[in-house]
C-alpha cells in the first residue's frame, strides 16, 4: 500500500467512524461504546501476525502477552456488548406485544 | 488450488469483507431496533478475520500463539459473562485498555526487531506505541477506580507539568527510535515505561463521575492506536477497523462531555470529578427523614410520579424492585414515568440498560428534554440513588463545578422522596440543595431494601 493510498483510506475511514455513530440515541451510547471496544479487538490479527513473526525470547514474550491480550479485547468486548443488546432485544419484544412503539 | 486463488488473495478478500461488516454492525448498533443483529455482524466479520490470519505467510509458532489466544479469550469469556450489568463500565474499560495494550505490544515486537520498515513506518509504530500504552495503563487505573480499588483522587502542585514533561520525554525517545539515533533496546524499554508511566498520572487526578467520558476517550485512543499499527504492518483491516472506532469514539466522547455540559479538555485538566465541594457552603436547612410506610400513601394516593434513578440503584442492584414497586402503583392506575439523566450512573445510557434489564418498556422512560415540564404536575418525584444530577445548585450557583449542568428538575415536584444509603455528598462531593428543601423527605436506606419495604406499604394500602 502506498503512503497517499493509505492516507486516503485512513481519512474515508474516519469519516465512515463519524457518520456512522452521528445521530446516535443517548440509550445506546454505552453499548456502542462497548460495541465500537469489541470493533477494536481486530487488533488481535496484528497481535497474531506479530508473534507469528517473532524470532528472539523477547519478542516472542511481547508477543504473546499481545496476543492474549488482544483476545481479551476481542472476546471480552464481544461478550459484553452482547449482553447489553440482549436486554434491548428483550424489551423492545415486550413493548411489541403490549402494542406501543 | 489454482494459481490466482493465492493465500494472500484470500486474506485480503476476507478482511475487505471484515471491515465491511464491521461497518454495517456499527452501524445497525446506533439504533435500538437492530442494535442486537448489529454485534452479531461485527463478530462475524471478527471470527472471519481471525481465522484466516493463520493462513498468513510466514507465520510460525502456533504452539504459542494458540494458548494466548486461549487463555485471553478464556478469561475474557469467563469474566464477562459473570460480571453484574452494574459493573459493565469498568469490564469496558479493562477489555479496552487490553486492546491498548495489543497494540503497544505489536509496536514494542517492530521497534525491537528494529529496521524492518522505513523511518516513516517506524514514526507510526511509536505514535500507536505511546497511544496504546497510554491507553493500555489508564484503562486499569480507570478500572481500579469504578472498580473501587483505587480510591480518592491522587492530585499535587505540578501535575499537568509533569505529565507534560513525561509526554515530551516519550516523545524525545520515540523520536530517538524512529530516527535510528542511537537507539538501542534500552531506549525502546525506556520509551515504553514513560508511556505506561504517562497513563497512570493522566488518569489517577481524574474524579470517579467524569470515568465515563475517559474510559471513551481511551476507546478511540486504542482504536486510533490499533489504525496506526495497522499502517505498520499493512493491515487494511486493522487500518479501517481501528480508525472507524477512533473517529467514532471521539464523536461519542465529545457527546458524552456535551451531555455533562463540559468540554473535553475541563474533564482532563481541570481535576473535577469529586471533592470540588468546596464552593458550596450555602446550604441551609436540614434533611428531613421520612418513613417508607408514610411514603407508601403518598405514593399510593398519588396520580403521577416520576422516578429518578441514579447510581445507588445501580449499586443496590434494586431496578427489579423499584420496577416491581411501579407495575403495583401502575395497577392502582398511578401515572409512572422514569426521568433518566444523560449521565445518570455511571455511563450514559446505563439506567437505560438497567432498567431494560428489568423489563420497563421504553415508553415509560423519557430523557431529561422529554420529561423536565411535567415534574410541575407530578405529585411524587421519587430519586433512586442520584444526586448530581438533580441538584439544583447546578441552575443557580455560578461557583459551583457543576454550575450550568442541565439538571431534572425533580425540586419542581409537590413531593420529593429521596432513598439515600447516608448523609453523605454525592460522587462529585458537592453538597446537594434538593435534599434541603421544605418539599423533600429523606428515606434513608439501601435501594433494594427500601424498595422492599415500598412494596409492602403500598400493598398495606389496599
């Protein structure tokens, strides 16, 4: 990837992030934000690649604690955000029912 | 496999699609009706990306990348599935602040190895290296503070200069590392430590009320610290996830202070967020109690009450109760409404989440705009557990830290019953006028009991 390639990407990118979150209820700011903390656990493909790519015990040390931390990023985020939502899913069934919203 | 169907092709093609979903997720995730389909999307467009990132080539010790991705995820899983609704900001915090850590982790890997990339290349390994590490230590103190082990707020003459000087330092060597001027391992070391170092000062001055609108802000430092490495090891997914959620978070960060009616830098700087109590030595009168039997008529009797829940029902755990409480006055035919504060709790959105889990259907909860004129009409306003934001020193005092917050103004009900644990302040340590005044009965107690004892005296009622 070229240096402008991938400048023009990060800034699409940052305004993907801002467009998609504007208008956002106030309801949903907690799990997004949780939502958006599981997005950022992609960071466990770099961790991956990194350790993958590690030759000294050094390395190979940071390495892993990357890793095992990113996959808590990645699953704790993933589990959390997920708990959240299931409460809305809940609700919102039982507002159905009763015949509002 | 035929010639063009390359492992690289295929990697490429699956985080393209990764960060597609992750996008569409996000975005089902900004509204209630497709929130809960919106992390389903997002996580499969991680499991996707995960998966195929094993097919990287090159890639070597399995036998070690396995077991850390095991035990993460393990412990991750296990903790996040037993941890109490109420205490999901401080999980965010430490899920996020494990992200931070990834990522100067990735960083630390490059600039060891040293030499592998450009100086441009390296230059963005240390910005998301002194991002993520900031991240990575202010998220556990962060979480140490809501998490109750780090108690108070650590403050001295010279902070913002030290932190200054910290950042500079950071910098100064970061710089070093980038530019291969006399950087040897020891000065990577180095740079890292005043990184870690950085996060904790930055964070531990910073009151337990204004946690929220940190722990969103070191979200988007990750993600943007995640998007840096990403550049680093040409990771299109890890570059668009990454700077997805660190625009996203920022905006979410920005409305978070917006809805405290504070700017970022006054929530970072200013060292408020509890015991700013000094400037409100004006309250006069006593705090009169009242028992629940007599608040269970006055409720019982009363054709419109508006609950106010806050922290301390969070704490007791009591929104089953209160809610159990609201469907008997319901029955009665009573009018009930839940007033919910933007930053009500200890995140925006976490009475909401709550009560939610209670069963209240949204069409009782209304928002601060929604809801402030009808506390004139209301016979009963019924405060759970909050306090700042129903103070009305906010409105009227101009030396008071929280002067100009929007408040509910539950002072404008024909009663105010507040279920208080003691006599204490509130998080921010500002004494709280409401409690004062000649309309308000103080029912002291914890949430859950009180609530307990709500329900017996309305049912005494008959």
């Amino acid at each position: 990837m070229t240096g402008m390639v991938a400048l023009y990407i990060f800034m699409l990118a940052a305004f993907t992030g801002y467009e998609v979150i504007a208008r956002v209820p106030v309801i949903l700011h907690t799990p997004l934000m949780s939502g958006s903390n599981f997005v950022h656990g992609i960071v466990l493909v770099g961790a991956m690649v990194a350790l993958g790519s590690a030759a000294t015990p050094l390395e190979k040390t940071i390495g892993f604690i990357g890793v095992l931390l990113a996959a808590g990023n990645a699953v704790g985020g993933y589990v959390v955000t997920e708990r959240m939502l299931e409460m809305f899913k809940a609700s919102g069934a039982r507002a159905k029912t009763k015949g509002t919203h | 496999m035929p010639g063009w169907l390359s492992a690289g092709l295929a990697i490429q093609a699956s985080y393209f699609v990764t960060a597609v979903l992750f996008i569409l997720g996000l975005k089902r995730m900004s509204s209630p009706v497709t929130a809960r389909s919106g992390i389903l999307w997002a996580g499969a467009g991680m499991g996707v990306a995960t998966l195929v990132t094993f097919l990287y080539p090159g890639m070597s010790n399995y036998g070690l990348i396995l077991p850390a991705m095991f035990l993460g995820a393990g412990l991750a899983w296990w903790s996040g599935k037993r941890v109490a609704m109420t205490d999901m900001p401080q999980m965010i915090a430490l899920y996020n602040g494990m992200g931070g850590g990834a990522a100067a982790a990735i960083a630390a890997v490059e600039l060891y190895r040293g030499g592998a990339g450009g100086h441009v290349t390296e230059a963005l390994a240390v910005l998301g290296g002194i991002i993520g590490a900031v991240s990575f230590s202010g998220s556990a103190i962060a979480f140490g503070k809501l998490q109750g082990l780090i108690t108070g707020s650590i403050r001295f003459a010279g902070q913002q200069v030290l932190n200054l000087l910290l950042l500079a330092a950071a910098l100064v060597l970061g710089g070093m590392v980038a530019a291969h001027f006399n950087a040897g391992p020891a000065v990577v070391t180095g740079f890292f430590v005043l990184a870690l170092v950085l996060g904790v000062t930055m964070t531990l001055p910073i009151g337990g009320a204004d946690m929220p609108v940190v722990i969103s802000l070191y979200n988007a430092l990750t993600g943007l610290a995640v998007g840096l490495e990403g550049f680093v090891l040409d990771n299109a997914a890890m570059i668009i996830a990454g700077t997805v959620v660190g625009s996203a978070g920022t905006l979410l960060t920005q409305l978070m202070a917006r809805a405290m009616n504070r700017s970022l830098g006054n929530v970072l700087f200013s060292g408020f967020g509890d015991s700013g109590g000094e400037a409100t030595g004006t309250v006069t009168g006593s705090m009169k109690p009242i028992e629940a039997s007599d608040v269970g008529v006055m409720m019982a009797f009363a054709s419109k009450v508006i609950v106010v829940p806050g922290y301390g029902m969070a704490v007791a755990q009591a929104q089953h109760k209160i809610w159990e409480l609201c469907q008997l006055l319901i029955d009665r035919g009573v009018n009930v409404r839940f007033a919910i504060h933007p930053v009500a709790g200890r995140m925006p959105g976490h009475m909401n989440v709550l009560l939610a889990e209670a069963g209240v259907p949204y069409d009782l909860i209304a928002d601060l705009d929604e809801i402030n004129a009808e506390f004139e009409t209301a016979d009963v306003a019924l405060i759970i557990g909050a306090n700042d934001v129903v103070n009305p020193v906010a409105r009227t005092d101009k030396g008071s830290p929280i002067y100009g917050m929007p408040i509910l103004n539950a002072d404008k009900a024909k009663n105010v019953i507040v279920i208080k644990r003691g006599k204490g302040a509130g998080f921010s340590g500002i004494e709280n006028a409401l409690f004062y005044l000649d309309n308000t009965r103080m029912l002291y107690g914890d949430a859950q009991k009180a609530g307990a004892e709500l329900i017996a005296a309305v049912k005494a009622v008959g």
